[in-house]
C-alpha cells in the first residue's frame, strides 16, 4: 500500500517509504554508508573471500604512473564515493612525482570516512572533502572550475556495480555532463568470475558482510525510530545468471510488523519476505567500451587483474 509522507522528511525516509512499499521491498545501497556501514565495509575489503579490492588496488598500485602520463598534468582529481582514499594514495603520488601537487576532493556520505581521508593524504595534496551524494559533489567539485589542464574523476571499486543495468548509461551521461572535453574518467569495474567465488565474496564466513548488511535496519531503526528486531531478519545472497548480479537479500525469519515513527506507518512481512538491498553487477570488457561509446567517452585504456578478473578503465571525454 502506498505510504503518504511529510514533505519535510530526509530523503531517506521517503525513499525508505517507496522502497518498503513496493511488492519486492527495497532499499537503495547507498543507505549502507552512514558512519558504522562505512566502518565495517573497510572491514570487509579486508576480508580473504573479497578479493575485489585487492584486485582494485593492485591494478592501480603497478599502473597509477602510467594512467598520469596517459592524462598530464592535472587541475584536479575528484573522486566519487572516496571513504577513507586509501587505494587512491598511489594515483595522488603519481600526480605529485610528474607533475607536482594539484587538488584532491573526495566525495562521500560519510563525514567520518572523509575525515580519515583528509588526515592520511593532506600531507601529500590539497586535500577539499565535500560531503554528499555523488551527482551534487561533483557539481560542487567542478563549480570553481578553471581553464586549462584537465580535471580526472576516479570512480573505484566497481561502486557503478550497484546501479541498475538499465540506469548506467543514463547515469554515466550524467557524469558526462559535469566534464569537459579532455578531461578524464577511472572506472573500476569487476568482472564476471567464478560463481562460488561471487557468491563468498558476498557471505563471508565471519559474518562481517550480513553484519553489514543488517546495519541499514539498525540505520532506520536510529535515524528514523524504527523498531526492526535485527535478529530476525537473516542475510541472504544470490546469483543472478541472466542479469549477472550478485544480489543482497534479507530475509524476514517469521512474519512480523515493523513501525517506522518517522513515517508514522507500519510495514508488515511475511515469513520468507525479503528485503533487496543491492545488486552487484559484473561485467565483461566489450560491455564496457560499448558504455563508454554509448555516454561521451574514448576508451584510452584497459587494465586487468588476472587473479581477481577486475578492470579498471581509462576513458577521455570527447
């Protein structure tokens, strides 16, 4: 049943309403990140079964000094969904070492993981945090915007993963937007692998990612008075082969009612019921040469990681 809400409601309540609402109840990723998310997804990247970080941060570790030759000197490097900029270190050494220091603004949600970022890296670049979502820090990020060098925008970890297959060209358009032509863009994409390594990836053993998982009903339950019994609803993964995602469920253990005060509403679930809180798609290369054609970009160049297939992308606004 649809949900009437106060217009005066964070926008995570009224997505909250519309996700909870609908006949497969949702809840966008990006809610994952508060403060305690941010911290146990760093957890997580720690992890043996996800090796999709390590992947990222290999790749940039052995080639951040060639995609700085590849772009030039630079007036900025922004960053969408930085958390603490940890892997980012070796592509800011890299602008430093060729072509000396330029502006680093990381954006991210997180007000805790920008602030980690700005205590490891302002020793080594001009480091302006800008707290929000993606689209509105970029805007921030290119509103000062001076002529000459290029600006680089990084986008790592296969974050672009978690949209809809259908949203990602219309959403790397909208990144298109923001640029200029000749500026740059690094995409980290992880690639289609193995299924049981998919799936481990997601569903590690010590529980660090159902812990994750099940803290945005602990988000709601803070934020928006919620009364969500967190033990029981259980995390849950799956592989979808048509869309090549993976897939975050939580499962409702028994049927159960939930208020939310904050919407003034209550939801009720059924045993078995769950709740989809993010896909993780996986792609293959031709895929993405055919979104970079498709959104205003030149591929340049393709790096893989063999361990752990995972790209990472180097495209040209043209």
């Amino acid at each position: 049943m649809p949900v009437s809400v106060k217009p005066q409601l964070s926008q995570f309540a009224l997505d909250v309403a519309k996700g909870l609402s609908q006949k497969q109840k949702k809840l966008s990723p990006r809610y994952f990140y508060d403060d305690l998310g941010a911290a146990l997804f760093e957890a997580i990247t720690l992890l043996p079964e996800y090796g999709l970080t390590r992947a990222d941060e290999r790749l940039i570790g052995l080639h951040a000094a060639k995609i700085i030759r590849e772009t030039g000197a630079l007036w900025t490097v922004a960053e969408l969904g930085s958390g603490t900029g940890k892997k980012t270190r070796r592509i800011l050494e890299a602008v430093s070492n060729l072509y000396g220091s330029t502006i680093y603004r990381p954006i991210d949600v997180s007000s805790a993981a920008l602030a980690a970022c700005e205590r490891e890296l302002s020793g080594l670049m001009d480091v302006q945090p800008i707290c929000g979502d993606w689209m509105e820090g970029l805007s921030a990020a290119v509103r000062s915007r001076q002529s000459g060098a290029p600006l680089l925008l990084l986008f790592l970890g296969s974050s672009i993963g978690n949209l809809d297959r259908e949203d990602m060209v219309s959403f790397l358009r909208q990144l298109r937007s923001h640029l200029q032509p000749g500026d740059f863009f690094l995409l980290g994409a992880d690639l289609v692998k193995d299924k049981v390594a998919m799936l481990a990836a997601y569903d590690d053993l010590t529980g660090v990612t159902a812990a994750f998982n099940l803290n945005v009903l602990g988000r709601m339950n803070r934020e928006l008075d919620a009364n969500f019994d967190l033990s029981s609803f259980a995390h849950e993964v799956r592989w979808n082969i048509d869309a090549r995602r993976i897939e975050m469920h939580l499962r409702s253990q028994r049927a159960q009612s939930v208020c939310i005060e904050a919407l003034e509403t209550i939801f009720e679930f059924r045993k078995g019921e769950t709740i989809w809180t993010e896909s993780s798609h996986k792609f293959t290369e031709d895929e993405l040469a055919f979104y970079a054609s498709l959104s205003g970009f030149l591929p340049i160049h393709t790096w893989i990681d063999r361990e752990w297939p995972f790209a990472e992308v180097l495209w040209r606004a043209v």
